[in-house]
C-alpha cells in the first residue's frame, strides 16, 4: 500500500460522518491507521465514531466552509497524533440553484462547502504537513460534473470545476519542492450511493456504486500514484467518460456552441460520436 497508508500514520477526512468519507475512515482504521473524522453534523459524527469501534479515532465538530474552524481541525490532529499523513478534504453539499442569475444563497453555500472548504483545508493543512516532513497524500473530492459541467445545477458545477482547477494547482505546487514528500489527488467518484443520494432514493439504484466500492478504487489509482482518480460505476464504464470529457473539450477547440452535448442541432453529431461506447 502507500507509504504513509500503515501504522503510525494519521489521516482527517473532512465529510467523515457518512458516504465515501466514513468508508474511507474504515479503510484507513483497518490499516492501522489514527483517524480524524471532521464533520458539521454532530449526531451524524457520534454515529461514526461508534461504526469505527476500538480504533484510534478524533471525531471534531468543523464548518469547512470557515478558516477558523478547519485551523481548529488543524490544531487538534496534530496535537493529537503529532503528524498528518493524508489531509482527505472530502466534505460536499448540494442544493438546488436555479439559473445562473439567481439563488445567490444557494450559490454561495454550495461554493463555500465544496470549494473554500477544500480550499481552507489545503492552506490550513499543507504548511504543517511540509513543516512536519511526512510523505503523505491530499486527496480533493470533485466530481464529474466538475469536468463536463451537464446544465442543471450551475453552482454545484462551478464549485467542482473550481476543486478540478484549485487540486491541478496544488499538484504542480507540491511538485516544485525539492525533497517534498506529498503528493495531490483529484478523485472524482462516478454514481455512488451516497448519503446524499439516498435522500432522494430509498433502495440502491443497480447502476450506482457503493461507497466501499468508491474507497477501493480510489486507494488503487493511489497506489499507482494517479492524480485524476476517475471513477466509474455499474452504468458508465471509463470509456464512456473519456469520449464525454473529449466531447466537451472539444467544443473549445471547434468552436461550437457553450455545452453542445445538450444543445439541439448537435443531437445526432453527439449521439454518432458516442456510438460505440453506447452499443457495448
């Protein structure tokens, strides 16, 4: 496994009480690990910690979207354990958003959580884990949509592009230092039954992932050392997301309307590109 994925070693997980971040926090608990679990929802935190049992477990109460209160998250680790050794900054919301012009509340909620979130855990974080001299991992939750940008949730797709942009610049970054022993990662989780799927949807869809499913994956592409950790699920194989993500960096360089893909008079072009990969 990864160098820093084994006894001794330390990871917070932000996002940690549910969904892909408690499967992670099991999965790093089973490797002997010491665990920070950060998330807002308290009674959900609780419910975590118990699930992970007699394992060296930090379960802190943190508002992502505030400086103060991942600062707070920083202290606490490292107080705790000494080290950081993967910073998983995982926390996301998502809620409707209209057009673009308007839902400035929700604009600014799901932009704060999913993007400065991700953002203030990296500036709180990274200075004391390159200070510290550990090898580690920054693993930054995105999201397909981050990268084809479908309409519908204008602001989820913003903050997401803005983790795909933010984690390539922090990948370079952390590339620049001599003798540096961290190393960033984007994953991007294809469909997963998540908590926040499951709001919406009481029985797993067949064509979703679980969140185990997800966490497996992810620790693979790490051991490869791979940086867009994309992921697919039992309705999207990796091909089918290849041909969209050319498709949509395509419309850049053929100079065709903004989001082709779903606009009318592109319809047969973009079902003809697609046709091999649909009639597997």
């Amino acid at each position: 496994m990864t160098e820093w994925m084994k006894p001794g070693c330390c990871a917070v997980i932000t996002g940690g009480a549910n969904g892909i971040g408690l499967a992670a926090a099991k999965a790093y608990a089973a490797a002997g690990m010491s665990v920070v679990i950060a998330d807002k929802d308290e009674a959900a935190l609780a419910n975590a910690q118990d699930q992970l049992g007699a394992a060296d477990i930090l379960a802190v109460p943190c508002d992502v979207s505030d400086l103060a209160s991942v600062e707070d998250l920083r202290d606490r680790a490292f107080d705790r354990f000494g080290a950081v050794h993967c910073l998983m900054n995982n926390a996301g919301v998502a809620l409707p958003a209209g057009a673009p012009w308007e839902s400035r509340d929700a604009l600014d909620t799901i932009v704060n959580v999913n993007l400065m979130g991700v953002i203030n855990g990296c500036q709180a974080f990274i200075p004391a884990m390159l200070d510290s001299g550990v090898a580690g991992a920054i693993i930054n939750t995105g999201s397909k949509q981050g990268i084809t940008r479908p309409p519908g949730n204008f602001a989820y797709n913003l903050s997401k592009a803005g983790v795909v942009a933010y984690t390539e610049s922090v990948a370079h970054a952390l590339r620049q230092i001599d003798g540096g022993g961290l190393t960033a990662h984007l994953l991007v989780p294809g469909f997963v039954y998540s908590a926040m799927v499951s709001r919406f949807l009481p029985e797993k869809p067949d064509g979703a992932w679980t969140v185990e499913e997800t966490v497996d994956f992810m620790l693979a592409a790490l051991q490869r050392g791979d940086f867009y950790i994309l992921c697919p699920d039992n309705e999207t194989p990796r091909a089918v997301d290849e041909k969209r993500i050319r498709w949509n960096a395509d419309d850049i360089v053929q100079n065709r309307p903004a989001l082709s893909r779903w606009h009318p008079d592109y319809a047969d072009e973009f079902a003809a590109f697609m046709k091999d990969e649909t009639d597997q």
